[in-house]
C-alpha cells in the first residue's frame, strides 16, 4: 500500500432528518388508527400501558412473563405502526436471549422504553385532545334490522339486549381491523397477494372482555402471515392459485363465541414440531400431545429467529387467556392443507 485515503462524512443531517420522517410516519400511522377504529387503538395503548408498568417497574418480573410481554408488545406495536418501539422489544428480546432473563431488563434498555412508550402516548394525546368517543354509531343494516324486529312486536327483553349491546365494539369492525394487519403484514414480508375474507357477523363485543384478547391474536395473525401464507414462487411450485386465501370469523355457536383464522397454506410440519416437542421435554406422541406443544413457550418450527417470529412465545399468550376464561383452542392437523385455529369462548363474552 502507498497512498491511503480517508474520508469523514458528516451524516449528522441525515440521521436527523430520518429521525424526524420516523416521527411523522408513525403519528401518521396512529392517526389512521383513530379514524379507522379508535377502540381498537385505545384498547392496545391500554394494554401495553398496562405491561410497561410491570415491565419498567421496581419489581422483577418472572422470566416466562417478561419474554411474553416484551413480545406481546413488539408484535402489537409492530401492527399499530409503531415501528420505534417494535424494533426496541426486538433488540431487548435479543438481549434478554443472550445474557439471561433472570437478570431482566438492562437500566439503560429500561429508560430507552419507557422514554419511547412516553412518545407514543404523547402523540395519542395530541391527535385525541378535544375529541369526543362517547357516540353510539349503528350501520344501516342493524338500524333496519332493528326497525324490523319492533314492526314484528319483538319481546322487549330481546330488544332492550339488542339496544345495550350497540356501545360495544362491532365484530365486524374488529375483522376488518384484522384483515388491514394481515394486508400489511404480506407487504412487508413479500408474501403472495393475499385475499382475506370476513365472514358476517352482527355481533359486538364489550371491549374490556375483549382487549386482552385482541392484543394476544395478534401472535396468531403475526403467525398465520409467516408460516401460513407463502410466497408467490411458492405458490406457483405447488400448483396453487396466484392469490393466497385468509378467512377470519367471529360467529355465535350455542352458547359460545368462536373466532377463526384459517389459511390455505402449506399447514404445520408436524414431524418438525414433534422434533421441537421431544427436544424440550414435551409429549409428542399423538396429535392431541401434539396440538399441547403448539402452545407452549419456547417452542418454535422455526430454525432461525426474526424480527416476526422463531421465539416460539406468541402462541402461548393466547393459549392463556383463552384457558383462563375457560374456553378452548382447536388447531388443524392436515399437513398440505392449510392451518386453522378455532378460539371457543363462553357466552358472557357478549355481555
């Protein structure tokens, strides 16, 4: 070598400045979360509030409990367009890997989030002050179908059940909310062209029975777009259509609510789950152990670890609540055929 030359770039001005588009595109983001469904965006500020409590507080969570709400976090900040945060929990969730979750949360990592979280409440705030979120808003069909009932002479028990249900959230909604993830969600990891189908529903659901729910179902649809839905070259080599198929529902069966989400994937490869299974210690020998292992922490067919899954902690979060509220999880075994997860809840999560 005879000559050497260095170069100093000032990039000063332009970290500054994709700072400052971050800031926009998420404000951005959450604005249109407010106009699409400000229920669904109040109830996830609520329910990561809530975890960032136990998170940044004195006390030491349990290891399982902090790896799950880190991830549940990231996985609802990720949909919600809040990309700061998302990409925090993920190099925290990296950490917490590599130096051991007994220890918790760095100090620094500790500030950094809550110092994040404080940004993103203060944009909520700015973009909610003066706003009013006590109307009841009825599509046209219900005011119709309602009119109807009382031309019929409906008792006045079934419709005073009807009129107290319309401040609740409608299920439709909260699907189409789904559906916008799972569109995103494809864009970003380059899957196939994916139609996804909500199947009618007059329903509507009490938010506070629901939110935790719906900020554990974002693992399932965090999961159904990664392993569910393929890529286009994918879908080609398995002679399948150009177009990908989702189908949500939330329907009322007896006296329960049922909520699915079904692909027309390639299905879970269940040998690899069985492998997984044995390698921590789980029953693997029927489809039912099988089906158990799915939804237990740690466990991921998954080789490598992204930014959207591998951790195999998502699953189980959902697995929990719906236990808790004695329901139960029905999953799909037909390699080749698609994945389907069933959600079955009791009826008082109507009222």
């Amino acid at each position: 070598m005879t000559k050497l030359i260095v170069v100093i770039d000032d990039i000063t001005a332009r970290v500054e400045r994709e700072k400052a588009e971050r800031v926009m595109r998420e404000q951005m983001n959450i604005f249109r979360r407010l106009q699409a469904d400000r229920n669904s965006l109040e109830d996830v500020f609520s329910e990561i509030s809530e975890m960032m409590q136990e998170i940044t507080g004195p006390a030491t969570l349990e290891p399982e409990l902090l790896r799950r709400h880190v991830h549940t976090i990231k996985g609802n900040a990720a949909l919600f367009g809040l990309e700061t945060l998302a990409e925090l929990c993920h190099r925290i969730e990296d950490t917490l890997r590599g130096t051991g979750e007994e220890e918790g949360i760095a100090a620094p990592d500790r500030e950094t989030l809550k110092a994040t979280w404080s940004t993103a409440l203060a944009m909520r705030e700015n973009l909610t002050k003066g706003t009013h979120t006590d109307a009841i808003h009825l599509d046209q069909s219900e005011y119709d179908a309602f009119l109807a009932e009382l031309r019929k002479g409906v008792g006045t028990r079934d419709l005073l059940t009807t009129a107290e249900s319309w401040p609740f959230e409608p299920a439709a909604k909260r699907l189409s909310l789904v559906a916008e993830q799972i569109q995103g969600m494809v864009t970003r990891m380059k899957k196939a062209p994916t139609t996804v189908a909500c199947l009618p529903t007059t329903l509507r659901l009490p938010p506070e029975k629901w939110k935790g729910f719906w900020s554990a179902f974002v693992h399932v649809v965090r999961n159904t777009v990664d392993h569910g839905i393929e890529t286009a070259d994918e879908q080609r080599a398995a002679h399948k259509p150009d177009t990908a198929q989702v189908k949500l529902g939330l329907v009322r069966e007896g006296d329960t609510v049922v909520v699915s989400i079904q692909d027309d994937g390639k299905g879970i490869d269940w040998q690899v789950a069985a492998t997984r299974a044995r390698e921590r210690g789980l029953l693997s020998a029927s489809p039912k152990d099988l089906q158990a292992a799915s939804f237990a922490d740690g466990l991921s067919t998954r080789t490598e670890v992204t930014s959207t899954s591998g951790r195999g902690v998502g699953l189980s979060v959902v697995h929990r609540f719906v236990k808790d509220r004695g329901g139960r999880i029905e999953l799909s075994l037909a390699l080749g055929s698609g994945t389907e997860f069933k959600f079955t809840l009791p009826l008082s999560m109507l009222a």
